[in-house]
C-alpha cells in the first residue's frame, strides 16, 4: 500500500523546515547589509537586533516574525495580480487591524459587508453582470454603471437625497465627540520642548515616556463649534462664506484649527485631502492677517472604515497620542464601516430613510 507510488496534489504545500531556513538566511543577510535608513529616518533612530548577536528565545522570535513578513509578501503579490479583489493595494489609506476578538462580536451581516466590501465581492449590478446573473449593470436608483464605488460614493441620486451627508454627518458626530472630551480637560499651558538626556560613555540609562505637546495644550479656554444640526457661524476674525466641520479657537490665545471631515473612497483620499487644503488656504490666510495662528486640517476616513493618514497626524497634531488616539480612530472606522454597511442593505429602496436606531 505504501509503496503504491500514488501522489496526491494538493497545491502549494508549506514546510516549516524549509520556510524557518529561509528566514534564517534573510537574517543572516541582514547582518551583513547592516543597518539602512527608510525616507528621513535618521541613523541610530531605531534599534535594530541582530540574528548574530541574539540569544535562543530572541532567535525564535525573529524567525517566526520574518515567517509572517515572507507569507504576507506572497499574499500581497498575488493580490496585486487580481485585478478587482487586488484592488486594496492601491488604497490611499492605512491598515485596519481586526482581532479574533473583534470578529466574534461583529455581527454576520457586517463580516459580510466588510470582508466582501474589500474585496470587491459584493452582487452590485456590475457583478451580478459579469457573472451572468442579470442582463442590466447599471443602478437602480440613476440609470448608471452600478459598481461598488458607484453605489457607496459617486451615486448622484444618493447624494440628493441625503445619504451620504447622512454618513458623514455620523462620523463627523463621533470626531467632534472625541475633541470636545479633549477640549474640556485641564491643561498646563507651556511650551514643550525636547528634552536630551546624555549619557557618559558605557552607561545605559532608562528610558521614559516623554508626553509630546499639542496644539491643544498651548492654550486655555478653547471653544468649539461644529457643523451639525445647524449652520455653522464663523467667527468674526474674517468674513467668509465656507464652513468647516469643526472649528476650534482661543480667543486668549489666539488659536483657530479648522477641521474639514470627509468620507471618500479609498482611492480618492489623498485628492479630498488636497482639494479641502486648497478649499481652506485664503481663509487661514486672512486669519493669520489679523495675527491669529491657525491650523488646517483636512481628514479623510474611508467610506469602508479605512483611515487615511491624515487622521492619525491630525490626533497628534492636537496632542492626542497612544491608546486614546488608536480608540478614537478605531471608533471612527467602527462608524464609518457602519454607515457604509447601512447604506449597501438600503441600496435599491427608492425613498431613503436613515436608520430606526441611529446606527
């Protein structure tokens, strides 16, 4: 029986032995290139550990770190060869992490939203067309190819009716909650400066979290407005037509930030955040005119709950760091992808209505 000669297949196979020998070689390889610098990365900012000089259990670590490097490698280059499932290698956005503990508190019908939302698997009418199901691709709400970024973000007839303001208007909710928490704590009002700690040679010392100021901190008594509900007022420094999302001032200090929310496709983050930059640059610039110090940050959160980077410098900007800024914008994305799963299970009714719940 065992010398039949019979071999199965079974696609690609993965041996432990042969993927921990090429992990160790990478290593070895990366000892002798060195350390190297990754865009304005300085050297000496990181501490790199070496696979000569670790010990057994720093080995392991490293190896089974690398393992995973090269197994996402392979999967990012095949995902690169798709076509549509490919696409989210294209997005202007950062990751988002989701734990097994996170999957078993979602709901089925938003793993599904998600999960075939990335992916571009979801029967819009232009896949529905492509596997043969209908005859007609097009939207039922426009008359117009109805593809996934079509029904989420471009349907002209959705954005009359208020469904995407719905959608921005609740993440817009959720962010101006998040700042008006931060605007009502106690803050010392001083200039943080960076602090050096030398040290002589051959001596280690400790190293100790040092809190990095934000705007927020160089000043006192902030107020705060947001677009919600009713039309935002600007305040009197200049007269202006526009209406930032939110907008916060000093008026001791004289400190204005200037908030600008939008909840594009993925693809079209960094075109938003640019367009709302030069949307905003006048304006700050008659504000500055007055002496005022102003601050213009545009913010994209995906429409499938993927940030864009300018929201995790905007939380460091005002001085929001660590723990409470990985919450927030996992609140943000929580309720983006929320609203966006609202939007997909409400495609085709006629006559829009937001949620019972609110959700």
């Amino acid at each position: 029986m065992w010398n039949a000669g019979i071999e199965t297949r079974t696609g690609r196979k993965w041996s432990a032995s042969s993927a921990v020998q090429e992990a160790e070689s990478r290593l070895r390889h990366s000892d002798i290139v060195g350390t190297t610098c990754i865009g304005k990365q300085g050297l000496g900012s990181t501490r790199v550990e070496r696979w000569g000089t670790a010990d057994t259990a720093g080995r392991k670590k490293m190896a089974q770190d690398n393992i995973r490097k090269m197994e996402e490698e392979i999967r990012k280059v095949k995902a690169v060869e798709m076509g549509a499932q490919g696409a989210w290698t294209k997005w202007e956005t950062t990751e988002r992490r989701l734990t097994w503990a996170d999957i078993w508190k979602l709901e089925p019908c938003r793993i599904q939203f998600l999960l075939r939302s990335v992916y571009d698997v979801l029967p819009t009418p232009t896949n529905l067309h492509r596997w043969g199901m209908t005859e007609n691709p097009n939207c039922p709400l426009c008359d117009q190819p109805g593809n996934l970024a079509h029904v989420l973000s471009s349907c002209n007839t959705a954005l009359t009716q208020g469904r995407y303001t719905w959608r921005h208007n609740k993440v817009l909710r959720e962010l101006a909650d998040t700042l008006m928490k931060e605007r009502q704590k106690k803050r010392k009002c001083t200039k943080h400066q960076p602090y050096i700690n030398f040290v002589r040679s051959g001596e280690t010392t400790n190293k100790k979290a040092v809190h990095q100021g934000g705007i927020l901190d160089g000043a006192n008594s902030w107020e705060m407005q947001v677009d919600l509900g009713q039309r935002l007022v600007f305040q009197d420094v200049a007269q202006t037509n526009l209406r930032p999302d939110i907008l916060l001032w000093s008026q001791q200090g004289k400190k204005m930030i200037m908030i600008e929310l939008t909840v594009p496709w993925e693809d079209r983050c960094q075109e938003a955040h640019e367009r709302k930059k030069g949307k905003y640059a006048d304006l700050a610039d008659d504000v500055r005119a007055k002496g005022w110090s102003v601050w213009v940050l545009p913010v994209e959160m995906g429409c499938r709950g993927f940030p864009a980077q300018s929201m995790w410098r905007m939380f460091s900007t005002l001085g929001i760091q660590g723990r409470d800024r990985r919450a927030a914008v996992q609140r943000l994305s929580t309720t983006a992808e929320k609203s966006s799963s609202w939007l997909w299970w409400r495609r085709v009714d006629l006559s829009w209505k937001p949620s019972i719940d609110g959700q």
